[in-house]
C-alpha cells in the first residue's frame, strides 16, 4: 500500500493486476478446523485488495482450495473482477467468471484477460477448456478494442515456452505459478514481454511504461540499462588501483585484459545504442515488499485486526505485544 501510495504520488496511475494463486497457500482441500479461519483471511484479502485499488485477479487453482461457490460468493461480493477466460460450468458450458476486462488510462485501453491450467480434483462443478487457444481467441477479439493486450496465466512452469509461443500476439504475460522471479539482466528477446514475480507476493513486478507511437514496438530498456550498469562496474574494476593512469598503460604487457575491456567497451555501446533508438519504451522491475517501503497505517490497523479476528476464529489467544506465538501467523499476502 506504502509503494502504491508513493507511486501515485509521482502522477502516475498504476494498473493494478493479480496473476492468480492469491486467495490460499496452495490448491489442496482445507481442513475442516482451519475453513472458517480461511475463509475469512482470504475475504479480508480481497478487501485489503479494494482498498489498494486492484484492477482485476485472475482466478487460479488455490482460489479454489475453498470451493468454486466460496469464491464465487467472494467474487460476487467485490468491486474487483475475477477473470477466467476457460473456466466453464460443467453442466451448462458457460464461463462463470468475466473473461477479460478493459482498463482505460487515456488516450490507451488496456485489454486484461485471465487464464489458468490448473484446476484441483476437488472441483468438480467446473472444467477447462485449452488455455492455449481460449487466450489465443481473446487476443484476437481484444485487438480491436484495446491498444495493450495482457495476459494473466496461472500455470506450471514448464509451460512457459509454450505460453510465450502460443501467446504471440498480446503485449505481457503475467505468471502467477511459476516459483522463479524474472530478474531485471534478463533478455526478453521476440515476442510478448514475460514476468514472473515469484509466489508467496513477496515482490511486486512493476511494469513503467513510456508510449510515444504505437505503431512502433516496446523496447524493454530495463534489459539494456542493466547492461549499461554491469559494464561499466566491470571497466570500472580494471581502472580501480591506477586511476589516474589509462588502460593502455595499466595493461601495455596484458593484451588479453585490454580486448576484454574492448569487449566491454562494444556491450555498452551497442545497449546504449538501443536505448537511444527506443520509441516506446517498457521498464520492468521488481520490488521487495519488505519493512524498508515501510508502513501505511490505516492498512497496518486493517491487517492487525484480521489477525485478531483470525485468531479467535482458531481459538488462539490474542496475546499482549511484545509476546509471541510458538507458531506465528503467516502475514497477508501483498500486505
């Protein structure tokens, strides 16, 4: 909430997104002494997420580790679209969640569609159609409407080529299952940008988008930047103990370090060089939702009492500050 605060702050005016995976830890049946508590940690969740301003989760498979009627009672119960483009009522065939939103930030329209392949046995009301061409639909719809196509995709990681592949024609795909965070030194290379911010929101992927021309492509600088950065640290250590002298005086014996420095001198060129020829240009990078963002306080308030809330439901006391619980209670995701 801190970090959305500040970057509000700055003018700007973030599209707010959930990939999926966001109500419960994982996708296995809830006990029954720990339902009630989970239920409601999971709805004050979804509150929190409202007053944060989220724009859209997408429905993944711990979503329903309660059951597809308790999440469509929260779903119903929330100003927030859930999206599943190929969840489907098994009887009748029909979606049960919105398939995609539109989100506009004058003058550009924002298509967001929702996804997933996994779905756990325990769910028997619903089934899935393929993701892969469910979402390959939905693209294909939302380029007529929208400028900027993102996909949320709640999936196994060893899908992610295909995804990529299959998703050719959106702008982003967001994953919500995949374990490894997508590090800034990355390439992105053809194709939709791709990102993972990890599991447990213990990082926040931010996505700064500067649109000059959309008919020219996105250029992820963050990759070029950070090559920029890494090469001059790198020119910069083989300077470090003769400053004031050049390389070539330094290295005169040493013909390998000065075609590595001639090397390094060619990588920086040629990032700068497609910075300098970026038109519209994608910055991607990852936050840690750790105490430096520091506190809201009103959020703080909101969370300590569904901790105590939560607390009671389990019929743990709440103790006095400063004591702790043998076990202590994990905090609410992205709080």
């Amino acid at each position: 909430m801190k970090y959305i605060e500040s970057v509000k702050k700055e003018g700007k005016n973030p599209v707010i997104l959930d990939a999926g995976d966001a109500l419960f830890e994982s996708s296995n049946t809830i006990m029954k002494q720990n339902l009630a508590s989970s239920k409601f940690k999971a709805q004050s969740l979804v509150k929190g997420y409202e007053v944060i301003g989220y724009e859209a989760i997408n429905v993944g498979a711990f979503d329903l580790a309660a059951g597809y009627e308790f999440l469509k009672t929260v779903s119903d119960g929330t100003s927030i679209p859930f999206l599943s483009a190929n969840l489907v009522d098994k009887q009748s065939g029909e979606r049960v969640f919105d398939p995609y939103i539109i989100v506009e930030r004058p003058p550009f329209k924002i298509g967001i569609i929702g996804v997933t392949n996994l779905l756990p046995s325990s769910v028997t009301e619903l089934t899935m159609k393929n993701y892969l061409e469910v979402g390959k639909s939905f693209i294909e719809t939302l380029k007529r409407e929208a400028n900027i196509i993102v996909m949320l995709v709640n999936a196994d990681k060893k899908e992610r080529g295909i995804i990529k592949k299959e998703f050719a024609e959106a702008d982003y795909i967001i994953l919500s299952r995949e374990i490894q965070r997508t590090r800034q030194n990355q390439a992105q290379g053809t194709g939709p940008f791709i990102y993972s911010p990890g599991k447990q929101g213990k990082y926040l992927a931010v996505i700064d988008l500067n649109i000059v021309n959309l008919d020219s492509p996105f250029v992820d600088v963050s990759y070029y930047k950070q090559q920029v950065k890494n090469t001059e640290t790198r020119i910069a250590r083989y300077k470090k103990k003769e400053p004031e002298k050049s390389f070539e005086e330094i290295y005169a014996n040493q013909p390998n370090i000065l075609r590595n420095i001639d090397v390094l001198r060619k990588q920086k060129h040629r990032a700068k060089d497609q910075l300098d020829r970026a038109i519209n240009q994608s910055e991607y990078k990852l936050v840690s939702m750790s105490r430096k963002i520091g506190d809201d306080l009103d959020m703080l308030t909101f969370v300590d009492r569904v901790f105590k809330k939560e607390n009671e439901i389990k019929g743990i006391p709440n103790l006095p500050p400063g004591k702790k619980l043998k076990s202590p209670i994990r905090s609410l995701k992205n709080y």
